[in-house]
C-alpha cells in the first residue's frame, strides 16, 4: 500500500510540473515583435552575445522572463523589457518560443 501512495504522490507531482506553464503560442507570436529586435524575429538571434529563445524549454524560458522582470536576474535591457509584462504575457512568450524549432 505504501508503494501504491508513493507511486501515486510521483505522477501528482509530475503532472504538476509539466503544466506548471500553459501560454499559449499565438499570443506569445502577437507580442513577440520587441523581442525580436534582439532575439530575431524567429527566436534565433544574428548576434552572438544575445542568446537563442527558440526551442527553448517553456518553463525556463517563463522563469527567466520572470527572473529579469523582478530584479533575480540582472540585465538592464531584459529589465526594461519584462517591466510591463503581465503573467499572461509571461507565459505566452515562453510558449512561442519553445514552440519553435532552433534551427
């Protein structure tokens, strides 16, 4: 029984992981236009010091969001970016781009 209850406690936790971000892509598509000036217009950057956004996975890429915007992490152009976004918006980039492919 108590192998039953750990195993059941394992996928509860698993699921709650997996859909710990739930954007959706098409709206994260609509508001990704000041992301591309530096991230390219795909998610994949031309310049070498700015990273790929594409294919990333969705909730790194909501953590991140959410680390510039309140300060975790440090970059004053990521913060000035994230500043107006909502959770919303948050999540719904993070789903644009790890919808697309890195190459």
């Amino acid at each position: 029984m108590k192998k039953i209850l750990i195993a059941a406690a394992a996928v509860a936790l698993a699921g709650a992981m997996g859909s710990a971000v739930a954007g959706d892509a098409a709206a994260g598509k609509a508001k990704s236009a000041t992301c591309a000036g530096c991230h390219g217009p795909q998610g994949v950057s031309m310049v070498p010091t700015y990273p790929n956004l594409a294919g990333q996975k969705e909730a790194y890429l909501a953590k991140a969001i959410r680390d510039y915007k309140s300060g975790t992490r440090t970059d004053a152009t990521m913060k000035a970016m994230t500043a107006a976004l909502s959770d919303a918006d948050v999540d719904n980039l993070a789903a644009y781009y790890a919808s697309l492919s890195c190459k």
